[in-house]
C-alpha cells in the first residue's frame, strides 16, 4: 500500500528509477520541489482542478489524478480558480466529446490572462487518433495529453511538462501493466469504487469502449483484497467493485477465479458492511454469481443488468449474444432467488435498423421486468464501431419520438415500484447533508435509492434504521426510527 510521506527521502538528483510505482513516486517528489518553488515566489500553493465527464471508472481514475496531485503539494480548488486543470473526459457518445470541446474553448481566454496556467486532457477521448491531431491542430493551448492505460504516469508527464515548456502528449494503443499502490483521495470518506478490472472484450457493436480501453484484465485478487482492507480500516464500509464486466472477471488471471469467488473473499473482510459491484453483463451472469448475492449479507439488494434493447433482432446486430427470452429467463432466475432485489438497466433507443416492432419488444421488456430505474440513451454513432456503417440508421424524429415514449413508461413503472415501500423501515448509509434542505440528510439504500430525513452532519457515515414514510417517484422522504 502507498505510505504517506515517503516522498522527502526520495533524491530527485539521482537517475529516476526503472521500477513502477518507485519511478512514478520519484517525479512525485520532483514535482513536490517545484510546487514549493511556486509557494515561496507566489505567498500561496498552485492550486488544482479535476473533473470528470464520464462513468464511475472514470470518477475512480480522477481521484488517483486527485491523490497523485496532493502528493505533490497543489491545493484544491474550483475550475475558475486552478492554475491546473485537468478533464478526464469519456467519449462513450458524441455529446460527451462535444462538452470537452465546449470547455476547453471557455477556458482559452482564461488561460491567456494567467501564462502559467496548465490544462491537461486524459481519459477515453484522447484515445481517439483523430481527437488527439484536433487538439494539435486547434487547441494548442493544451498542456498534457495522455489516456487511459498511463494514468498511471501522470506524475512523470506533469514533470515532463514542468521542465520542457512544450505540450506533452503521450497515448497508449493498449497495456497488459496494472501498476499498484499510487496515492489516491477518496470523494467519501466511508466509502469507495474499487477497480478489480480493466477493459472490455465484447465489443457490442454500438460501443467503442473496448478500443479506448483495451483488452480485458483482471486486477490480483490478493491486491483488491489488501486494498479493501486497508480502507476498511480508513473508516470505509461500502464498496463498489468497478469493471466493465465484472462477470467475466478472473479469466485472464494466471490462476484463474470467479467474479463469485472473488465476491466469497470480499465477503469476508470484516468491518465491511455493504459490498456493490458494476457493470454486469447479462450473457456471463452465472447461477454461481446469483447464488453467492443470495447467501450474502454484505452484497446490496441491487443489480444493473442492461439489456440494451429488447428486440432479439436488435441484439444479434448489436453483438449482445443473449435473445429477449434469455435475458426475461434470467430475471426470473435473480428474482426468484433474491426477491427483493432492485434491477436497473441501460437501453439505447435508435440502434440502426430498429423498427417499431422492434422498440414494442423494448417496451415489453421495460413492462415485464419493471425496472427500479433505468438509464435510457439515443443511439450514438461512433467512427470506427460495426454499428457506424451499418445501412438504415434511423431519422432523428422517429428515435425521439420513441425516447420520450420509453421515458414515460420506465418512470412510471419506477414510481410505482418505488412506492411498494413506502411505509416499511430500512437501513440507510448517510452520505451527505441533503442538497435542498440544510436540515436533513440523504441516505442510501441497499437497494440504491435515496432517502432524505431530517438529521444534521454527525451522522454521516453512519448507517441508520429510517421509516420510508413518503415515495417521491424514486427517491424517499422518512424519518430516522
Ligand atoms: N450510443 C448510445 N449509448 C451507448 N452506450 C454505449 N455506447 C453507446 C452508443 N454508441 C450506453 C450503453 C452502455 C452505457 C454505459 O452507455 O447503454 O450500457
Ligand atoms: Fe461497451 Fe458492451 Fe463492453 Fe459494455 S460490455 S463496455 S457496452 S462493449
């Protein structure tokens, strides 16, 4: 595990070190140098900025961007005020890289007011050849420009940058390196995503994340293990195991292992109390997986299962391989082995070819299953994907018509499935003083849903029996029992 503090022995006038995570430690001290150099010219610390525009792998990756940056001495601060600022953008639709684009033209004249300002670009887009020559071409203002699999190197391209005055770019195509125990600073203080994979390999048609991310890999056990211990003894108690595709992990381990059997060995760190996982894959959810969420204490009542479109027509086309029968089959499966098990999905509206027969097969899923909540998407085409140059890609009219109808039904049905509740008493983790109110707090759910009751900032972290006395559509007002 990182050791706070190392960094002051380290001699940054020695030969870096070959060795990761030692050599990556070393540009943390030499970076620390400078940033006190910038302390005694300027009567303040350089101060810092990342946001993130994507998934919850994303937001992990942040927070190691966030603890490398403390290391080396920089102070926090709102994107207006940073010296540095860094996006770590995600590319999984177009209208995520046409935000990034948006931002970075709002931030050229700041820039111009303040030289010594540096802006770096990492994460899912800058794996994009053609994003990357964009950038050289129309926004060289950029500092430092890296992708997903060297975020590990941060440190070294912000000392790179430090000492040479010229853009650095530095793009991986893949990477079969998983570099442990760098610094890291966590959103929460009780709880935290936990990477056990990296990766995809099931290149869904529509989906360019596995050419951004590279080929699945799964994380040593022992080392996620030592990690979520470590952090349990920080003060945390609830974990979200983070992957791609979590069902399929441990395939490429030396001695390969289970998502169940990993989850077996999680389960028995104790002082965790509540263990979450994302994404799933329906095709490789095994009876084995199903079985262990059953017998668990710790695994939440919560299952994001997206089934995309429930069209078997569609799915073929989109490389899926699992039928609508196949996927309701395995609903029925998980439910009736954990029957209060809340479901949530992703569906894409729009997929090339989809006619209205096809959408009714969606809406019929949407009906049968009647999901908690669902994350509902327009088809996005992404240059270089099968689904990109497939025939038949569908008006923007016809797709927006049939989005808005997909929204009525999911949040009507997640309204009524939300209110089954209502009146019965549950066990909530307080996250955080409710954002409407300064009187209450908010809580989650095993089942994932928010709940808002009064109570003040002492309780956060903690987890506490709250009646749910009023269903909202989907989120709970109730009061602490
Ligand atoms: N267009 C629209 N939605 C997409 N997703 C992935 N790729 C695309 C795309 N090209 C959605 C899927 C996935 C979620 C993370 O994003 O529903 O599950
Ligand atoms: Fe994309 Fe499919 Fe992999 Fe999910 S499973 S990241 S949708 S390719």
């Amino acid at each position: 595990m990182y050791q706070e503090n190392d960094l002051d022995k380290i001699d940054i006038h020695a030969e870096p070190p070959i060795e990761e995570p030692a050599r990556q430690y070393y540009f943390m001290a030499k970076c620390r140098k400078w940033v006190k150099g910038f302390e005694q010219r300027n009567g303040r610390l350089p101060k810092s900025c990342v946001l993130n525009f994507g998934c919850q792998m994303n937001a992990r990756d942040s927070e190691k961007l966030r603890g490398i940056l403390r290391e080396m001495g920089y102070a926090e601060a709102s994107e207006e005020q940073a010296d540095f600022i860094i996006f770590n953008t995600c590319t999984v639709r177009e209208n995520a890289n046409t935000r990034v684009y948006g931002r970075l033209g709002q931030l050229k004249p700041q820039k111009k007011k303040n030289p010594h300002m540096m802006i770096g670009l990492c994460g899912c887009m800058m794996q994009e050849p053609e994003v990357v020559e964009k950038l050289k071409k129309s926004y060289r203002f950029v500092d430092i420009i890296f992708g997903t699999h060297n975020i590990f190197k941060f440190a070294e391209l912000v000392a790179t940058r430090l000492e040479s005055d010229r853009t650095v770019i530095d793009i991986w195509k893949d990477t079969d390196q998983i570099v442990e125990d760098l610094p890291n600073e966590r959103k929460y203080t009780f709880k935290s995503g936990i990477n056990i994979m990296f990766g995809c390999n099931n290149f869904c048609s529509y989906c360019i994340v596995p050419y951004v991310r590279g080929r699945e890999r799964s994380r040593d056990p022992k080392a996620i293990v030592r990690e979520i211990e470590k952090l349990v003894a920080d003060g945390v108690s609830e974990v979200m195991l983070l992957g791609q595709n979590v069902n399929s992990y441990g395939k490429t381990l030396d001695t390969p292992m289970t998502f169940a059997q990993l989850l077996r060995e999680i389960e028995k760190i104790e002082g965790l109390h509540r263990i979450r996982f994302m994404t799933s894959h329906p095709k490789d959810l095994s009876d084995e997986l199903i079985e262990v969420m059953a017998d668990s204490k710790k695994i939440c009542k919560h299952l994001h299962l997206p089934v995309q479109s429930g069209s078997t027509n569609i799915l073929t086309k989109m490389n899926r391989r699992y039928t609508k029968e196949q996927y309701l089959n395995l609903v029925e499966k998980i439910r009736r082995a954990v029957p209060d098990i809340s479901l949530t999905t992703d569906i894409i509206v729009g997929f090339p070819g989809e006619t209205e027969e096809d959408f009714e097969e969606t809406l019929d899923v949407v009906r049968k299953v009647r999901y908690d909540s669902a994350f509902t998407f327009i088809y996005s085409k992404r240059t270089g994907t099968p689904a990109a140059v497939m025939e038949d890609q569908i008006p923007e009219d016809v797709i927006k018509n049939r989005f808005d109808r997909l929204l009525k039904e999911v949040q009507a049905i997640a309204a009524e499935t939300c209110a089954v509740h209502e009146g019965t008493v549950k066990e909530a983790l307080v996250e955080n003083i409710c954002d409407h109110d300064p009187e209450m707090v908010t809580g989650r759910l095993s089942n994932n849903l928010l709940v808002h009751f009064r109570g003040g900032k002492e309780l956060i972290g903690k987890y506490v029996d709250v009646e749910l006395s009023e269903c909202r559509g989907f989120y709970y007002i109730g009061a602490m029992r």
